[in-house]
C-alpha cells in the first residue's frame, strides 16, 4: 500500500491535534516543493537516517522498435534516484 498526501496529513493531525490542518497542510507542502525545487536545480536532496535524492542524467541513445524493428533516437533525460540510509535499510530487514 503506497501512501498518500491525504493520508499523511491526516496522520499529521491525528499526531499534532493542536496544530491546525491548514498550517500542517501549508508545512507539508513548503517541505516538498523544496525537495522538488533543489531537485529541479540539480541538487542532492538527503534526509538524515531517510535517505538520499538525486538527479541523474541518462544519455541519447539509439533504440529499437520491438514492433517494427526500425532504429529510433531517444534523446537525453533525466532521472530521480532514491538511496536509501543503511540505518533505515538495517530497520526494514531486522527481524524485529
């Protein structure tokens, strides 16, 4: 199950009752168009004990229609990575 901004929220307020919705919805917000924003710059993102996001480039290539074997060029792009801490990676696997 993948959670969502709504859920997050709601388990924000749920934690912070004396925080009101709008203002912990405002903060969640600033926190993630930052990490969109350093991104978008071409800047590594890293939470402590979370993990790290990157930006990698992937180069042009040429590929090659699986349906009609012609050769076409795809051009460069760019890809956001996530690594994940070994602290947090050690807490997922233990057998706790």
């Amino acid at each position: 199950m993948a959670i969502v901004k709504s859920k997050l929220l709601k388990q924000l307020s749920n934690n912070y009752p004396n925080f009101l919705k709008k203002d912990l919805d405002k903060s969640l917000n600033i926190f993630l168009n930052e990490i969109k924003h350093a991104l978008y710059k071409g800047e590594n993102v890293e939470i402590r004990d979370f993990g790290t996001w990157s930006i990698h480039t992937l180069r042009a290539r040429i590929a090659r229609n699986p349906k009609t074997g012609e050769k076409i060029e795809i051009s460069e792009k760019k890809k956001i990575r996530f690594k994940i801490s070994k602290k947090l990676f050690k807490k997922i696997n233990s057998n706790e």
